[in-house]
C-alpha cells in the first residue's frame, strides 16, 4: 500500500511489486531513481503505446495495462495538482521530481514519439493494403493481453462479473457509432479535448476514434497541419489553445478519479478496464471488409462489416498463424517485463 509523505509529497513504499512481478499496486517509490535496465524497459514500454496509438481501435492504455505499467502512469499524472505546483514556486525541484515521477514519465514520452513518429506511416500503408492481416496481429495481441491483465484481478466476484460485461458493452457500443464530420465552436472542442484525452488512458478505447465521432478529428488535425506549414492566425492559435487545456483539464481530472478508483476499488475498477478491453476485439476481427457505402471514402471514415471464412478473398490460416504470433510475442513481452521488474526489485 502506498503512503504519501505529507510534508514531502513523496511516495514511500512496503511493497513494489505484486506476486506476479507487476507493479500492479500504486506503490512505486519514487524517491528510488530507476536503474538503466528499468528506464530503457519504460522506454521500450512507450515505444509499445505509441505504436498501439496509431492503430484505429486500439489504446495506449492497453499497452500500458500489458506491459504492468498502468498504475504507476496513473499514479504519476494525477499527482500534477496544487501541491506540485507549490513546489515548483518554492524550487523544491527534487521533491517535485520525486512526487510526478518524472524520470518514469520522460523515458514513457521518448518512447512514445518515437514509436508514433517511427510507425505512424508504416501503419497508414498497412490498414490501406493489408488491413486483415494487421487486425489479425492486433487481435492476437489484444486477446492474449486479456489473458495477462486478469491477474490483476485477485478475486472474481459476481459483482466483478458483472462490471466486466458493463465494459464489454460500453466498448462495443461505442466501437459501433459511425464516425461523423464538422466543424466545433470553442466549448464543444474543449469538451471533445477532454473526453478523447480519457479515452487515451482507458484500455480499449481509442481517444483518435472519440474525435472522430465527435466530429473534430478533422478540424483539430487540419489545424495542426496548417501550424506545421506556416499557416498561423490567432483563430487557429486559440483553438488549438482550448482544445490543449481540454486535454490538459481531462487528463489531470480522470487520472485523478482513476487514481481513486485503483487505490480504493481495485478489483473492480480492474475488472471493468478488462472487460474494455475485451470489447474493443470486436473492432478487430480479422474477416472483416469494407462497406460497398464507405469503400470511397478516407480510411479513417471508412465502416466495416464481418465475413464468414468462406466469404474472404485471402487465406484463413494467415490470419489465424498471425494472430497465434501475436499472442506469443505478448506473453513474451509479459515474461520479460516480470524479469526485468524483479531484477529491479532486489536491485
């Protein structure tokens, strides 16, 4: 259990890591600077979300829930507030180093751009030419993370049970709602902002796809684009303004909650981020083609529809051997990560 040092902010710790390896408790002690192994595995660790976010229907926090990280990205985040920020006015530059885990969140940032700027394009070619085949891989690796997250559970209750089919249907409702197009007023994309934002830290949820419903994935992005080749005004600069403090207010206001929820409910709140992430394989089955109504427009508008193994063109077992690989590299990555966060622990 983790207790916070009133007149420091600073974590202190009794327990590190679970009976599995994972940092599954909200217990990292943050005043221990992490070794080299450990900061290039939380590297390694954002490489991983990065390259899930650039995939329709997939989430960072997934990833984060694999690779046994998830706690400790929460427990970071929510502790931006009032007392970080009298540090930073006080030059307490240790202990506010120490309280938002900054040398954790660096190495996860690193490892973030770089697995979105290094993947992003190669992604884009592969769900316009071989989309069956990159949802096979996807739908392997999510699968089997399913497998590796309920650990996380110590005891299926019926209540449990039932806040795990709550998930799965949340996901597979919103994985169901047709993408939309507009224009949004500064409100509506300060509200947009913060919702897409949450959805990036949920398993299971991609905060690129809420935008899309909502309707302001496109304006958001355009806006972006006209910043990076030099069209600047300061319309595009204020809304580009409101929508980073949505983004800002709904990640420091959901951590928080999540950051409850997991100290004071875990079970549940676990049992409810599983069930997530098992609706949103829905969204990823492999035998799947693109609607005849959809088939001209942009990728990401476009809708899909499920086919039976006789109705699809390629080859069935491509898609089964791909999904098995996947399913192998995550427990792979799982065993790996105990190694390593041992190897930590007696460290």
């Amino acid at each position: 259990m983790t207790l916070v040092n009133a007149s420091t902010g600073s974590d202190t710790s009794s327990e590190g890591i679970d009976s599995d390896g994972h940092e599954s408790r909200l217990s990292h002690d943050s005043s221990r600077p992490d070794s080299i192994g450990m900061m290039m595995l939380n590297v390694f660790r954002g490489f991983c979300m990065g390259a899930a976010d650039t995939v329709p229907g997939v989430s960072g926090g997934t990833v984060a829930l694999i690779l046994g990280h998830y706690d400790r990205l929460i427990a970071a985040i929510s502790h931006v507030d009032t007392e970080s920020l009298g540090m930073l006015r006080s030059g307490k530059w240790a202990d506010l180093i120490r309280r938002l885990d900054l040398r954790f969140l660096i190495a996860l940032g690193i490892g973030i751009v770089v697995g979105i700027g290094s993947l992003a394009g190669l992604m884009h070619w592969l769900l316009q030419h071989r989309v069956n085949e990159t949802m096979a891989v996807f739908f392997g690796l999510v699968l089997a993370s399913v497998w590796v997250v309920r650990r996380n559970v110590t005891q299926w209750t019926i209540p449990r049970w039932i806040l795990l089919g709550v998930g799965v249907l949340v996901a597979l409702g919103i994985s169901q709602i047709p993408a939309t197009t507009g224009d949004a007023n500064h409100v509506f994309l300060f509200f947009s902002a913060s919702i897409a934002i949450c959805a990036m830290i949920l398993p299971g949820i991609s905060g690129a796809f809420i935008l899309l419903l909502l309707g302001v994935y496109e304006p958001v992005i355009g806006m972006i684009k006209g910043v990076v080749k030099g069209q600047i005004d300061l319309d595009i600069l204020g809304r580009l303004a409101v929508f980073a403090a949505g983004c800002l207010f709904g990640l420091l206001a959901f951590s928080r909650l999540l950051n409850y929820l997991l100290k004071h409910f875990r079970d549940a709140t676990m049992a409810a981020l599983i069930g997530l992430m098992i609706g949103s394989v829905g969204r990823l089955w492999p035998l799947q083609r693109v609607t005849a109504e959809t088939a001209d427009l942009e990728l990401k508008y476009q809708e899909f529809e499920w086919v039976s193994p006789i109705e699809y063109d390629g080859s069935v077992l491509m898609l089964v051997v791909l999904a098995i690989i996947a399913a192998a590299v995550v427990v792979a990555a799982d065993r790996f990560t105990l190694r390593m966060q041992s190897s930590a622990s007696a460290a």
